[in-house]
C-alpha cells in the first residue's frame, strides 16, 4: 500500500528536510508551499508531487485539498509544516503582522485539517492516519521579542491537543512537535538571536526531521526537540512563570538583524 503523506511549507528548512525523511522511509509525498521552482527540485529528487497553495488563505487551502484528494483519496499522513516568523513586542508589531502570523502559524492547520479530514478518514478505515502540527518550543514558553509569533504558537498546541482528544479512537492520531531554536532560511537562528546562551541551543531541520518521523512512527503525543533544556524550560513556565517572563525579558534579537 502507498504512504502518502502531505507536506506544507516544504520550499524551504523543517519542510523540506522532513519532505526528504519520509520520502526514504518509503513515503509518497506531496509537497505543498508557495515556491513553485523549490518544490519542483525537490519532488523531482525524491519522486514527490507538487502543489502550490497560500496556507493562510482559507479557500487556497479547500481548493489544495480537492485537488490532492482527486489524486490521492487517501491521505495517510498531514505535515502542519507551513509557518512565518513575526519579530517585535506586543508593543510595536505591526497589527497587520500580527493577524497574518495568525492566520499561516494557527488557523492554516486548522483548515488543512479540516479540509483533509475526509483522506485522513479513508486513510483511517485502511490502518490508520496521522497529523502532525509542526509547533514550537514558543507554544509553550512566552518569548517577548517574538510576542505575536508565541501566541500564534501557543494557540496552534492548543488546537493540536483539542484535536487529538476530539479524534481518539478514530484511527487518526495527533503528534505536536515543539523543537527549539532552529537554523533555516526563514528563521536564521544564529544570525539574530542576541544570547550566546540561546544560540548554544540552535539545532538543524534535519534534527526536526527526523524527530517527525519518529513521532509517527512510535506514536508519540508530543515530542519537544531536544529534550534538554527545551522541556525543562517548558516545566518551568508552568511552575515558575514570573522567573522565565524576566529571563526571556533579558533575551532579545540583535537590533542589526531586524
């Protein structure tokens, strides 16, 4: 039986790197994003389809899933990949960032869910589906410098642990993904963060790769990548947030970078 797994954002770092991981674990994959000319190299090196689609835009999203359903009625795995950064504080992001970073980080992955629900249900009646929502160590942690983008992120957890309580037992299960700080083209890590600390911590897509493949095989909920110190970070702002607000108060970007 043919594995297809459906891949947003995947021009370019996290997407494109778990595009290749799947593809060598026997997946047929459909890369999804805006670049036309990246997501033709790279389905052409690993035997993949190619679908152009603005994740945050609703109807783009319907229209993406009818045409990949025509194709593949089945659709054994979702990559909730596609995502944007929003630097700056709730004090001087720009408003319009700030519903956009909304709209591509959250409720994109709502609707692809939606609108791939009726393939992830096909998918389930032959053995079973899964979801994965590329989330973010800042689902968890509040980072002020990248307020807009935190909340996008805490609300994308949010939604991905509703629905994997709304789908238990259905066959169709839910994996969150939290990596921390990661080097790609659209999130230059090294390049902008001011911490030396912070950027001791900046770990590559293949690492985020290769941890998706690993969620969906062994079934985990959710997968914090790495573990340390990203977990424990986790635990704290539960435990002790007014400590992690001053910490991540005294951490910020380089202003050269913005």
């Amino acid at each position: 039986m043919q594995r297809v797994a459906v891949v947003t954002g995947a021009s370019s770092g996290i997407g494109e790197a778990t595009a290749r991981e799947l593809a060598g674990a026997g997946w047929h994959c459909v890369v999804v994003a805006r670049r036309e000319d990246r997501l033709r190299a790279l389905a052409e090196e690993i035997g993949g389809e190619v679908d152009l689609c603005d994740i945050g835009d609703s109807s783009a999203v319907e229209a993406l899933a009818a045409r990949v359903l025509e194709r593949h009625p089945a659709t054994h795995l979702l990559v909730n990949n596609a995502g944007m950064p929003a630097r700056g504080t709730f004090l001087d992001v720009g408003l319009d960032l700030v519903e956009h970073v909304m709209r591509v980080n959250y409720l994109g992955g709502v609707w692809c869910a939606r609108a791939f629900m009726p393939g992830l249900e096909a998918a389930a009646r032959e053995g079973g589906a899964h979801i994965v929502n590329l989330v973010s160590v800042a689902g968890m942690v509040s980072f002020a410098p990248a307020g807009a983008y935190a909340a996008s992120k805490h609300a994308q957890l949010a939604f991905s642990r509703s629905l994997s309580a709304a789908l238990r037992g259905s066959g169709i299960a839910v994996h969150s993904v939290l990596p921390g700080f990661v080097e790609t083209e659209g999130f230059p890590q090294k390049d902008v963060l001011k911490s030396r600390l912070l950027r001791r911590f900046v770990i590559e897509p293949e690492d985020v790769a290769r941890a998706i493949l690993r969620a969906v095989e062994k079934g985990k909920q959710e997968t914090v990548v790495p573990w340390f110190p990203y977990r424990a970070v986790g635990i704290a702002q539960a435990v002790v947030p007014g400590l992690v607000g001053r910490f991540a108060g005294m951490s910020d970007y380089r202003s050269d970078s913005v």
